[in-house]
C-alpha cells in the first residue's frame, strides 16, 4: 500500500498550481516608443486657392484680416506594430511667428482627424509661400481651401476648408502668450501637447490608425476661430516638415501583447515535474 503523501505537501502543490495558473493568466505586454515623423503637410486658406505645399510653415487660426487658415499632417506610423495599445501621444511642434499685435495672448489649438477622405487623399504640391502669410497660388495637387488635390480633386461636399459638420472636441494644447520666436529655422518656440486617456482625441485616433480600423489621412490643425474681428490675429505659424530640426513630430508610446504561450509552457513544464516526482515515488514504495 502506498503511503498517502503528507497533508503540508499535498497544500504545497496545491499552492504552487494555483500560483502557476494564476501566472499563466497574466497578460504580458512590453512597454515600446517611436518618434513619428510627418509624410506630408500644407496650408490652406479660407474662400481661395492658396497653398504652402513645401513652404517652411503651416498655420492655424485667424490672420490680421480675420482670414481663417487651417493646417494639414499626416504622420507615418508604419513602425507601429498593429497590434498596438496606444498609452500616450505627444505631438511637438515650433513656434516660428506670432502676429506682433496677439502676441500676448495665449491661444488654444484643436485637431480634427481626416476621414472619409482618403481616396484620393490631400496633397502636398509645389507651393512656397516663403514669408507670405497669405500662402501663395496652389500648383497641381496642392490641397487648398476647395480642393483635396488642385485643381482636379474637390474636397467632398460640405468638407470645404477640410472639416467635417458638428463640433470640435476639446483642445488638444495651447501657444502661450509673450513668446518670442525667431525666424524660421532659428530659435522657433516648441509646444509639447501630450495625451495618455484612450479617450483622449491624439490616442484615439492614433489608435484607430494603427489597428486599420480607420485610414490614416492625417489631422487639420485649427486655431481659435469665429465671425467678425474677435478673433483676428489668433494665428501661430508652426515649423513644416521641409523645417529640418524643427519639423513636427509625434512620439507615441504603447505596449505590444507577448505570446502567452511562453507563460504557458513554464506551467506545462512545472505540471509535468510534479507528475514525474509522484510516479517515482511511487514506484519506489512498491519494490
């Protein structure tokens, strides 16, 4: 007759699978970081065909005549793993000017992401607005505040100027006031809006385009906007990606799912131990 194995060691392995099932229930992800940079970008201009395809700067908000700009980019996340989970976003971008007469006002920026736009997208033509506020004539395949691609392409109907019907979400990051950026490509003043709530409109969207569940057609970038004069002046001027150093960029942090079977194999090996322990126990009782 075999002697029945002692209580305290019978609690031990008892203890010891529970541990190892707990363990192999744990999902495992490993914290990564990747610095995105913009494909394409420009600047399109309220009730007119202008454009700064590969001008130095993009703009958002409203110019000293209460003119409305908007700025478009699209990042490429193609080292983003798709099965991702997006914590945190953050997006870099430089100052290079500020109308002297708002300069110390701080000014509120927000995105809107662009979708059902993609076939054909927005384009980046041969623009170069250099130091001319007011962008310049679109060439071919600039985006511009009627066209997707001009002068052949118009945005979908309604989508005018590239945003979509209903409210924008909440701000996505402010331009504090009394800054005092250089010229282009000199000393520019960097802002540096990060989000980490999957709520948060930078992570959500990130989100969708690195899953595939929506295209990735970039954002348009809006500054502080409304009828009238209130608003004039509420432009800022962000480094481009033909910027160099200062050209925008987008840091996204997430974690990417381990294989669980590398858990579940410790548990398998641990099982098969216990079961080679107890059959040679038990053979040795009966000789």
């Amino acid at each position: 007759m075999t002697p029945a194995t002692p209580g305290y060691l019978r609690l031990a392995m008892g203890s010891l699978a529970l541990a190892v099932g707990a363990l192999a229930a744990v999902p495992v992800a490993r914290a990564e970081s990747v610095t995105c940079y913009a494909v394409k970008d420009n600047s399109i201009f309220q009730n007119n065909d202008k454009a700064n395809g590969v001008g130095v700067w993009i703009a958002a908000g409203q110019n000293n005549s209460s003119q409305i700009q908007r700025g478009l980019i699209q990042f490429d996340l193609a080292a983003i793993p798709a099965a991702a989970q997006v914590s945190a976003v953050t997006l870099n971008l430089h100052v290079v000017d500020v109308p002297k007469t708002d300069k110390a006002k701080q000014r509120s920026f927000r995105l809107q992401a662009l979708q059902g736009i993609d076939t054909p997208s927005w384009g980046e033509g041969a623009s170069d607005a250099k130091d001319v506020g007011q962008g310049v004539d679109a060439k071919p395949g600039d985006a511009t505040w009627f066209y997707k691609q001009y002068d052949t392409v118009p945005w979908p109907s309604g989508r005018e100027g590239a945003l979509a019907a209903g409210p924008l979400g909440d701000p996505v990051g402010v331009v504090p006031g009394n800054i005092t950026p250089e010229p282009t490509n000199t000393t520019p003043y960097q802002v540096s809006w990060k989000k980490t709530l999957a709520t948060d409109q930078l992570v959500k969207d990130v989100q969708a385009w690195v899953d595939g569940s929506v295209v990735n057609s970039g954002w348009v970038l809006v500054g502080e906007e409304g009828p009238g004069d209130a608003l004039k002046g509420s432009k800022r001027q962000f480094a481009s990606r033909e910027a160099g150093a200062y050209q925008p960029s987008l840091l996204v942090e997430y974690r990417v799912p381990e294989p669980s079977v590398r858990v579940l194999g410790l548990s398998g090996l641990i099982v098969w131990v216990g079961s080679w322990w107890a059959s040679g126990r038990k053979r040795r009782t009966l000789r």
